[in-house]
C-alpha cells in the first residue's frame, strides 16, 4: 500500500514555479527599457541624432535624416519602419513647411533612439 | 497629380530615349525652375534626342543649332533685314525665339556666339542695334558640349557657366540599355507616339506653384554655409556665386514640388548640389597637379559631407 503524501509536494511545486515565474518576469523586466513619453518632435529627433551620431561615429557631419534612416533601417525588425518614415514626414512639413506639430506618437522615433543605443553598448561590451 | 504628371513625362520621353530617367528628371527640374540646361557627354548617347522628346511631351516650339566655328551672332539671334518693297529694314527673328533652343555642341562656336545667348538666357529678352524684342515664355535653352573635345573648341567662359543652372552629365548607358536602344534603332526613332501632356496654361500654372514652394530660414542658412564653404576651400580657385545658389534654391523648390511637398528639406538641396554647382567652381591647378582635387564633383561631395544640415 502506498504511503499518502499528501498535499506537500503539490504545494512544493506551485511554490517552485511560481518562485521561477516571478525570477523570469524579474529578468524580462530588467531587460526591457522603460519608453519615456516624448511630446516635442524636436526632443524625440534630437534623441535619436544623439544615439545614431555615437553608434556610427563614421557617418560624416552633413547627413540626412534620410540618409541616416535608410542606413540604419533593418536594425530591429520590430521597429515600425512605415511609422517612422511618416512620422520623420510629419516633422519635415512641421520644421520647413510651417506646418502643424506631428499629431501621430514619436515613441517609435524614441523607441528606434534606444534600440540603437542598446546595439552600440550591446557592440562596445558595456 | 504633380507626381502623376513627373511620372507621365517620364513614361513618354520613355517611349524614344532609354534608360534616362534621372537625366530627364533633371531637365525637368531646370525647366520648372526657369533654369537653363547643359548636357554633358560624349557623342551618340542621346543628349539631343532627349531635348526634342522634352519639348514635345510638353508641347513646346522647338528649334535646334548646330554650332560650328564659323558661325556668327546673327545666326542665333536674328538680325535687321534690308526689305526691298517697302525700302526699310526689318527684324528677322533668329532660332533663339523658341520655347527650347537645343545649343547643340555649344563649345564649337567662338566666344561671341555664345555670348549671343548670355541676355537671352538672363533676361529672356534679346537686344540688337538698341532694338530689344522679348523670348516667348517660357524660354529654355538646353546646351549640350563633349567634353573630351580638345581641338577647334571654345570652352565655356565661367560667366557663360554660371548662366546654366544644371549640368547633366550623360554616362555610357549600362549592358541591358544597351541591348535595348540597339533593338530600338532597327526601325527609324519617331517621335509620334509622344503626347503632349500639358497646356501652356497649365505649364504656366506649374510655375507659380514651384515659386510658392516655401524655402525656410534654416535651409537658407544650410544654402548660406555651403557656399562660404565652395569658396574658402583652398582646392578651389573659384567658389560658388550668389548666382549659383540662387539657381540651387530655384531647383531644390522644383525638385521639392516633383516629390509633392510644397516646401524644401536638406535632401533636395543635396540632390542637386552637384548638378548646380559642379560646373561651376574652378579647382587650383596646385591642386590638380598635385592630385589632391580629383574633379569638382568630388569636392562638392566632400563639401555636402562637411556640413551640417538643420535637423
């Protein structure tokens, strides 16, 4: 006849995986950057300038934004690129064309500025 | 609908000249900035084919010089004539008083027959014996040379160069258009099939829209550095005139109009920086001899490079 062990051991392994579960969420967390809410189109560009200035030292002084774009598209697949493009559109018409200020979010312009300093710290080993 | 008309132009100079989009987009460019035009290239890769498929696809008088070294003023502007029946002389009007006057080989014909064109170019007006009689509008001249002509050639004088607001320069066309212009030229090059794809009317349109274009004030300054740079580099003896930035504003609004954007951005200034300015900074010989200038095209890249864009 076998011994009943009662409910310990189910307990036990509810415990594990949820002590498991929460050091997974703990890792996940710590990796993921924290998007901060940009308002100004012009503090969400001068961001990403900042990032892609230091992760390509070797693009010269008179580049574009396009020009930086398309060099640096395909860094991440999960950036929107199409989102970024009418956004970089947005802020063109805004700062030449006296229009209006970008209506749609720049977090993919602030997410796209942080993706690229990650991959240069990831490149520089710190 | 501005793209949509680009793309037309480009479809029915298509239909005759292959493989020249980028040339064609520039000429365009010149013409909807009121610029004048200069083909570079060497002979048989159709310069003059792609002026005349131009002035018909916008449906505008076309006249064609051949220039050669014993040609006379005369010969471009026109002249006062001696008429018999009524014993008074008359102006006869020259192939200048055209839409597009294709200069063909300009380089062939002395120094004061292409100063003939130096006032019609500028002020789209011609003047002889204190009789000044104004171009139909619009007027463009496209000119085409070979530059590796070294003999019985009058090469352009600076001010004669700085009247073009674009220089093209035509390449040997790659193996495919090669192969496609070689099966073209089995039957006779017609130019029927283009169509004229706008009206006078609305040519005249399409320039008040490209003045509207709006250049702000950062671009301006951008324009501003980049021609204090063409002339204090010290490879250059001869930087960029006010003229010539002039001209690259005038293009970057057409070239910004042909994107749909009815203001400018840094790209169009550096699209045409060296088609506009190319042609006219002189390098220094020191410099050539000692090899540190390969061609003014480099320098100006070198130039766009340098500085920095408003962002």
């Amino acid at each position: 006849m076998a011994a009943s062990l009662g409910p310990t051991p189910l307990i036990v392994l509810a415990l594990d995986g949820a002590v498991y579960a929460i050091l997974m969420l703990g890792i996940v967390a710590s990796r993921r950057v924290s998007l901060p809410r940009v308002d100004d189109p012009n503090v969400a560009f001068g961001l990403l300038e900042k990032s892609v200035m230091r992760a390509y030292p070797d693009l010269k002084d008179g580049f574009t934004w396009r020009e930086a774009l398309a060099r640096i598209k395909g860094i991440d697949a999960r950036i929107d690129w199409p989102n970024v493009m009418a956004t970089l559109a947005e802020y063109e018409a805004y700062k030449y064309g006296n229009g209006d200020r970008p209506a749609g979010s720049l977090s993919e312009v602030v997410r796209l500025a942080l993706k690229i300093r990650m991959k240069d710290r990831i490149g520089r080993g710190n | 609908m501005v793209a949509e008309t680009s793309e037309r132009l480009l479809k029915e100079v298509g239909k005759v000249v292959v493989g020249r989009e980028r040339e064609t987009r520039l000429v365009l460019v010149a013409f909807l900035a009121r610029g004048h035009v200069l083909l570079e290239g060497v002979p048989g890769i159709s310069k003059t084919l792609l002026a005349r498929a131009f002035s018909s696809c916008l449906g505008l008088e076309f006249k064609r010089v051949q220039f050669t070294p014993d040609m006379m003023p005369l010969d471009i502007v026109g002249g006062f004539v001696f008429n018999l029946k009524n014993r008074e002389f008359d102006f006869r009007r020259g192939p200048i008083f055209s839409n597009v006057l294709l200069a063909d080989e300009i380089n062939r014909a002395p120094p004061k027959v292409q100063s003939a064109l130096l006032e019609g170019m500028q002020e789209c007006q011609v003047t002889i014996e204190g009789h000044t009689e104004l171009l139909p509008s619009p007027f463009m001249v496209v000119a085409t040379e070979n530059p590796f002509e070294f003999h019985g050639v009058y090469p352009l004088p600076e001010g004669q160069l700085d009247r073009f607001m674009l220089r093209v320069v035509f390449d040997y066309p790659d193996g495919l258009v090669e192969s496609e212009i070689l099966k073209r030229n089995l039957r006779d090059i017609d130019l029927s099939p283009i169509e004229p794809i706008m009206s006078n009317e609305q040519i005249a349109e399409v320039f008040s829209k490209v003045k509207s274009v709006r250049v702000s004030d950062e671009i301006l300054d951008y324009l501003s550095s980049l021609a204090k740079l063409t002339r204090t580099e010290e490879r250059v003896n001869l930087g960029a005139s006010p003229r010539a930035m002039v001209h690259l504003v005038q293009a970057a609004r057409a070239f910004a109009f042909l994107d749909g954007r009815d203001y400018v951005i840094p790209d169009d200034v550096k699209a045409l920086a060296v088609p506009v300015l190319a042609h006219r900074i002189s390098i220094e010989q020191s410099a050539i001899l000692k090899g540190s200038a390969p061609d003014a095209t480099a320098i100006i890249r070198e130039i766009m490079e340098k500085v920095k864009p408003p962002r």
